[in-house]
C-alpha cells in the first residue's frame, strides 16, 4: 500500500489514488485531490455533489454512480461534466475520498 | 491518467431493444471515467436515434435462444419461450415490456434520457449517410443531440486512434 500527503497529512492510497480509508477524509483534503485532479477552487456546487457523494457513500455502503448524482443533487448531467470535467464518475470518488462508483449508470 | 487521450467509438448496427443498451452502457462508462466517445449509427441503429422509433425498440422472443422463461421466475429452468408460441399477437409487446421493466429495475434508464444523458456528458453522435438516403430520412428525423449525416470515410477519418466497437 502506498502513502500520500495530502494537506500536510499522510495518507494511504490505493495504485490509481483512491483513499483506502474513507473516515479519514476531510474538507482539506478534498480541496488537495481537487487540485491534483486540475479543479482549483471547489465552488458551491463542487461541495453540494460531495456532500451528496459522503451521504449516499454512509447510507449504502459505496460512492453513487453519476445517474444517482444527477437525480440526487438536481445538478444537471451538463453541468456535473462542467463542475468536474473529463471523467466526473472517478473524480468525484476520489475528491470525496471514496471509492470507484459500484455501479454502470 | 492515460485515459484522458483515449478515444472510443460505436458503431450500432441493430434496432433491437437489447441491443441498443450495450454501447449506450459503455459509452456512458467511459465518459464517466473521462475517455472520447463517438457513437456511428448505421442501418437498424438508426432506430436509436430516430425521434418516431427511440421509444419503440422491441425485443421479440421468436429465435431468441438466450430468453429463457426462467427469466420471469418460473421454476422452468433452461426452457426457452417456445418459438411456436413467439408468434402469437402480443407475445413481442410482452417481451420488449418485460425487459423494460428489467432494465428499468437495476437503475438504467429508457433509450431517449440514455442519449440525451450521452449528448449531455459530450458524447457525438452520428448518422450513416447511405442508410439515411436509403430510407429516406433526413436531420429532421434524428433527436436533439445528432450532430450531422456523415459517410463511411468521414467515420474512419473522425475516429482515427479511437477502438471501435462494433454492436
């Protein structure tokens, strides 16, 4: 298992990135990936879908496809590709500190 | 992140319902994970794009070998749904209706919002140019999203690089 710092904490990571432990994500953290990942400032919007990613991920057990994103936030398909561009499924997982979506829709 | 130069593109040759999923599926997956996708529409898949046709793809049980009647819960193990009895009046509604239903229970949803979902995630979709002067249809014919009427040549040329996959 690798490590990583992110916002002056070490981490554990999986090969593509993904925290292996979700419990220790937090708000800073977020903002670091975010950053790796080319997003340099999370807007409103950026933090509605993440909050909506952390609770879905709580009440079931794995982070939400982009279908349930769209129909959970009310944040259109257009808009999550321009809030999170270039592969929004994997990236809002890893922001959120969760694992890839367990789902094809 | 190699996958920020990946290209994938379609090509759906058949009008079938149970057809139709599999690129909508994929193309969507891969526009989640950040890949290019194209999407060529040719002969019978021209139905998935086509305005008086998206809402009534079908699946007809008549030499379908893989539609068992397992399916629908009855302990019938590997029968199938005999071809006999796929020719009476209502039998290819009730199937295309089942698998509706099917697709619709895992969370998929119908073939237009699928497209439009595809449209609005980037995706470019494409119509086949001899099947559209062999049938008679125009740009008019196609759902919002559909950027043009393209030949063959024009494919290979877009999709230079791209895997293709062909449904």
């Amino acid at each position: 298992m690798t490590t990583k710092e992110f916002a002056g904490a070490t981490m554990e990571v999986n090969e593509e990135g993904f925290l292996v432990d979700p419990q220790m994500w937090n708000k800073d953290i977020a903002v670091a990936i975010a950053k790796e990942e080319g997003i340099d400032e999370l807007t409103e919007d950026h933090w509605k879908v993440i909050e909506f990613c952390r609770q879905s991920a709580t009440d079931n057990g794995a982070a939400p496809t982009l279908r349930q994103i769209t129909s959970g936030t009310g944040i259109t398909t257009k808009e999550l590709f321009k809030l999170y561009p270039k592969g929004p499924a994997k990236k809002v997982a890893k922001i959120s500190g969760l694992g890839k979506p367990e789902g094809c829709v | 992140m190699g996958e920020e130069n990946r290209k994938i593109a379609f090509i759906c040759s058949k009008g079938n319902l149970d057809m139709a999923y599999p690129a909508l599926v994929m193309g969507w997956a891969a526009l989640g994970n950040g890949i290019n996708v194209t999407i060529f529409f040719t002969f019978w898949g021209l139905d998935i794009i086509n305005k008086a046709r998206q809402d009534r793809l079908q699946l007809a049980p008549v030499a379908n070998t893989s539609m068992k009647m397992s399916m629908m819960g009855l302990p019938t193990g590997n029968l199938g749904i005999p071809n006999l009895m796929g020719i009476v009046p209502g039998m290819t509604a009730f199937t295309s209706w089942f698998m509706k239903k099917k697709i619709e229970e895992v969370g998929a949803p119908p073939v237009d919002e699928y497209i439009q979902m595809l449209v609005d995630g980037g995706a470019q979709l494409f119509a086949c140019k001899m099947t559209v002067d062999m049938m008679g249809l125009s740009m008019d014919n196609f759902v919002e999203g559909v950027q043009d009427i393209v030949t063959a040549g024009d494919f290979m040329d877009m999709t230079e690089g791209a895997q293709i996959v062909f449904i």
